[in-house]
C-alpha cells in the first residue's frame, strides 16, 4: 500500500493485482488445509444444524443472542456456532472468499491502461466467473467420496482457476505508441483482449473443468443430470470460444490482405 501510494501515485500495475495475488497466496493454503481436513475426517453428524431454511437461521441467531445477553463466556458462543455443519462451513467460506474477490478488486485503485468501463465489464466477468468456480468446487468434491487422489486433482484445478482474479490483462487498454509503429495489423496487438478472453477460458476455466467432470463420469463412473448439464455447458463453451477465435483470425486476414 505504502510503495502504491507513494512510488506509484495511487496506480495499479498494468498487467497483475499484487494485493490480489498476495491475497490469495495468503488464503488459499488454508482452504487447502480445511478441505483436505474436511474430506479425510468426514462423518455424518446428524446433531449438526443445516443451513437450509430460515428457522434454522433464526435458531442460531436467538441462541447466540441470548448466550450474549445472558452474560455468558464467549466460548459457549463458539460452541454454538460449531453446531453447524461442516459442509454449510466450508461452503460459506468460499462464497466470503469470493465476495472479497470481486469487492475488493472493485475498491482497489485502477491499473495502468485500464479504463473504468473496462473495469466494470472485468467485474461483470469476474462475477460470471466465480459462479462457475464456486459450482465447480461445491458440487464436484461432494460428488466423490473418499478419492484423497481426485480431491487432490480438485482442489489444484481450483487453485489454477483462481489465477484469473489478479490477472488484467483481457481490459488493459492499448497505448496510443503501440498502434503507431506500423504494429496495428498484428493479430495479437489488435485483438489481444479477445485472444486472452479465449486463452482464459480453454486454459484456466473451461478446459480444466472439463477434463476434470470427464475423468469424474469415465473413470470413477459418477453420473448424475447436473454433472452432465455442467460438462456439456464447459464442453460448449470451449466451441463457442474456438469458434470466435476461428472468425478473428478470418477477420483479420480479410483486412490484412490488400485491396485490388
């Protein structure tokens, strides 16, 4: 913050977030460590409070509310709170982490060569984004049980996932000298957001969600309607982006080729 204020008069850097990417490095070990926990000591507790319906929300809140009014010691509220299911935990846990994702990346100054309507269009994507990680986390390792391999596999497509946050490089705008030195008709200079768009997708997201729910459905013999919906929902997108990267590429060697 210091060296952002100071050295680099309130500016983001052009290409990566460093307070996202530091971030995640801080909290991604320790979703690591809850999950694996969570997957090699899973028990069904049925004294467990779910949090699927609003009397049992209000249950918790009363029951917290009153051990405070009544004084008592804050370890008895900490026990109260444990009443609730692993699972409903951990599944919070990931939905604060991605609220701060986005939230954050929407209070933190603007990078180098980044517009404000970009920025809102990269938030619009990040929330599309995060959508998808979440399903992908929450109903894929409930989907296996105990396969410490696979949740190994999962949790490492995850991480890689995550990598999409600290990047901008989809929105950052190109400088007026990069179009000026005879570099227009490159295909990467002129279209680098949607190169990046389609990179992201068959690499970071997509891609590795696929092979992971097809490997879940082929291999572990897992199959259920909604497993399904989501593989050809990944598999359709991965058309749809080699499609558009097929009309780029014509597009531009139409307008690179000279006029008679």
């Amino acid at each position: 913050m210091f060296f952002t204020l100071k050295r680099r008069k309130g500016m983001d850097y052009k290409w990566i977030s460093p307070p996202i990417m530091l971030f995640l490095m801080s909290i991604i070990p320790s979703m690591w460590i809850l999950e694996l926990q969570h997957q090699m000591n899973k028990s069904i507790d049925l004294q467990c409070q779910k949090l699927n319906s609003m009397d049992n929300w209000r249950s918790i809140v009363h029951s917290v509310m009153n051990s405070t009014m009544e004084n008592e010691n804050f370890m008895d509220s900490l026990k109260l709170l444990s009443s609730v299911c692993d699972d409903d935990w951990i599944l919070v846990l990931h939905q604060i982490l991605l609220i701060l994702l986005i939230v954050g990346k929407w209070l933190l100054p603007v990078g180098g060569g980044v517009t404000r309507d970009k920025l809102a269009q990269l938030l619009l994507c990040f929330v599309g984004t995060a959508a998808d990680i979440l399903e992908f986390t929450t109903e894929t390792l409930t989907d296996i049980q105990n396969i410490l391999p696979l949740v190994y596999l999962i949790l490492a497509v995850w991480t890689w996932s995550m990598l999409q946050f600290p990047l901008q490089i989809s929105v950052v705008k190109s400088t007026p000298e990069e179009c000026s030195e005879g570099q227009s008709d490159s295909l990467l200079k002129k279209h680098r957001s949607e190169i990046w768009n389609i990179v992201q997708s068959l690499f970071i997201q997509d891609g590795p969600f696929l092979l992971v729910r097809l490997m879940i459905m082929i291999f572990f013999e897992i199959l259920h309607p909604m497993l399904v919906f989501f593989t050809v929902k990944n598999f359709l997108m991965i058309i749809l982006n080699l499609y558009y990267l097929c009309v780029i590429c014509q597009d531009h060697r139409a307008s690179a080729s000279p006029v008679p």
